[in-house]
C-alpha cells in the first residue's frame, strides 16, 4: 500500500511538472497557430513541441543559475537573440560575442558547456 502511494505521488509531480511545461509552451508558442489549415496547424504545433524540447535540454544540459529556471520569453531575450559569430582557427571553434551584450557571460558558458558535450553515439 505504501509503495502504491508513493508511486502515485511520483506521477503525480511529473504530470504537474510536464503540465508547466506545456503551460509555458501555450504561451510561447502554441497558441499563435498560423493558418485556418488542419495540416499546416499540426506542423506548426510538432514544430513548437520540438523547439520547446530543445529550450528544455539547452536549460537542463547548458545552462545554470538563474538563466536554467527561465521562461522561453526570458531565454528568447537574453541568449537566442544575440548576434553571435562561430569561428573556427587553430583547431579549436570559438564565438565572438558583442561585448556591449548585458548576458555575454551567460551565453559564453552555455556555449562552453554545448561545445564540451560529448557528441551522441
């Protein structure tokens, strides 16, 4: 009996968690649907469920502090706005970020942690 409602409370926090996620989505993305088309609505709304997967993990695996808590709209702003050149020299890759940018920081170590993943496989 024990174990029963521990297990139950257990699906209970992760359909809470995944509902904020979506709750997080619908105002982000979802709710902007493009067309009167069925079709087109339903890739629109596979495109949203990827991207919101994507900030997911970006949060999860590359950011920390403050910046892994934020809403979309904040990382939107602060991290995927930003005019961000990719360089490759001496066998290494680096990016050059505006340094007048108030979150150059942040989005060098988000960079930093990606870079230094471990590609799949």
């Amino acid at each position: 009996m024990r174990q029963e409602l521990l297990n139950a409370t257990q699906r209970s926090e992760r359909l809470i968690k995944a509902l904020l996620v979506l709750a997080r989505a619908s105002t982000a993305w979802i709710d902007r649907l493009p067309s009167t088309s069925m079709q087109v609505n339903t890739a629109w709304c596979v495109a949203a469920a990827i991207a919101t997967d994507l900030l997911c993990w970006l949060r999860l695996l590359c950011l920390s502090g403050t910046m892994s808590h934020a809403e979309p709209k904040t990382l939107r702003y602060r991290l995927l706005h930003t005019a961000v050149r990719l360089v490759r020299g001496q066998r290494k890759r680096k990016i050059k970020i505006p340094q007048a940018w108030p979150w150059a920081h942040e989005l060098a170590d988000c960079f930093t942690f990606a870079l230094a993943l471990a590609p799949p496989g």
